[in-house]
C-alpha cells in the first residue's frame, strides 16, 4: 500500500494533489482519503486542508 500526506486550501484540491503526485486517478476503486484536518479561519490566518490519500496496491509481486 502507498499512501501520501497532502495540505491545500479545500479537502478536494488536496486529495487530486495527492492522486497527481501518486499518479492514480481520484475514483479508481483502490484509492481511499481520510480528513485529517479540514481547512479552518482563525483571525488572520487560514489554516489548509490536511488529507492522507491510499492506496492499495492491485494483484501480486512486481514481475522481474
């Protein structure tokens, strides 16, 4: 299983750049997120979206 952090201004910006960088498509069936944080305004600050994206792996070992 693979599985990346990723912070953005939205939960959704924040899971398709986590789905690019792990080079899977969003609504493939083996791919999963969970909300770590969700994005929140506090004064002066903006604190992003934190997600944790996985996903599992399909099949057997590697061929080689």
């Amino acid at each position: 299983m693979r599985s990346m952090e990723m912070s953005a201004k939205t939960v959704e910006a924040a899971v398709q750049a986590a789905c690019e960088a792990l080079g899977v498509d969003r609504d493939d069936s083996n791919v999963s997120y969970e909300v770590l944080e969700f994005p929140t305004r506090k004064l002066f600050k903006t604190i992003p979206a934190k997600v944790l994206v996985k996903v599992e792996e399909r099949g057997g070992g590697k061929a080689g």
